[in-house]
C-alpha cells in the first residue's frame, strides 16, 4: 500500500491533480472534510461527536478524525494507497496519523507539495470566482489571507515529514498535463 499527502495552497490545482492521481493509481482519496459529512450523515458515534462539536462552534478534535480515518482505511482493504487531502495540518496530527498507519503496517510513502506562486494563485482564484461564483474566490484580500494561512498550517507538516526525507516540491505551474508528469515521476520512483 502506497500513501501520499497532497499539498497545494487554494488555487494550486490540487482538486485537478488528485483526480487524476486517483484515475491512475487507484488511490483511494480521503479527504478529512468529506469523511466528517458521511459520518455525520450516517450518524455513527464518531459522526454524532462530530457532529455535537461542530453545532457548538468547535474544531473536531483530533482523536475523533484519526477515529475516522481508522475507519476508512479497515473499510478499504484492497486499495492501492490513499491520497491524504486537508489532513494532516498540525505536528499533532501529523504523528496521529504516522502511528495509525504504523498500527495498520503501512506508512506515508511521500508529501507532494505543489508550489505556485502568490501572483499567480490569486490570478488563478480571482478566475474560479468568476466561474463557479464561490464568494470566497472573488475578493482578493480574503484570497490572500487564505494563502497566508495555508502557508502558517502547513510548514509544521512538511516540516515533520523532512525529517523523513519524504517532502518533494513539485512546479504548479505549466500545463495540468506536465504537473501531472512530475508528480506521476515522483510516485513512480518510491514504490
């Protein structure tokens, strides 16, 4: 079993990239925010504490996403691999989740990172707001405070996972076909 963690900023194409990493490989995607609405709708005792968290205003804590991660991984024994999307985003959550994987006798096999600059990021979003009319895509001041904060989050991750030599900065711009490529390169030479 191969997993990776896909970084990118908002923008980056990580939405674009992940399917076809998924098309191709079989990965199955796991995104944190995605599992949370399915056991929460499914009101499991995971979901429900979820759930009572959330109504109150509150972060879910972190045992109870690694509780649904833990599921999700038992529920799909023969996959190749998962892609980890929004999760994880602490150094706590980032040695939950390397234990976790330990216990089911696998690991994090690479932290792709998709690098794009500032410029074009908000280039990118100023665009999507136009054509999906995601308000949160259509201010540039709100774009850029959200680059900011997915860069503060996310340097404690990739910090944890250098110590592992497992972190590759991957180009995010140039055509979607030739970022595929290099993220495909890099998949390819750890399995």
């Amino acid at each position: 079993m191969f997993n990776i963690i896909l970084f990118g900023p908002p923008g980056s194409g990580k939405g674009t990239q992940s399917e076809k990493l998924i098309a191709k490989y079989g990965f199955k995607h796991l995104s944190t925010g995605d599992l949370l609405r399915s056991e929460i709708s499914s009101q499991t005792p995971l979901g429900l504490e979820a759930k009572n968290f959330m109504d109150k205003g509150q972060l879910v804590p972190d045992e109870v996403v690694i509780g649904m991660i833990s599921t999700a991984l038992e529920q799909n024994p023969g996959v190749s691999g998962f892609l980890f999307d929004g999760f994880p985003r602490t150094q706590a959550q980032s040695e939950a989740l390397d234990k976790l994987l330990k216990l089911k006798q696998t690991a994090i096999g690479v932290v792709l990172a998709l690098d794009v600059s500032e410029e074009e990021l908000v280039k990118r979003l100023l665009n999507r707001g136009i054509t999906s009319g995601r308000s949160d895509d259509n201010n540039e001041e709100v774009i850029r405070a959200r680059i900011v904060e997915y860069h503060k989050k996310t340097s404690a991750v990739a910090d944890h996972y250098k110590q592992f030599d497992k972190v590759v900065h991957i180009p995010g711009e140039g055509s979607v076909e030739e970022i595929f490529e290099a993220l495909c390169a890099e998949i390819d030479s750890r399995q």
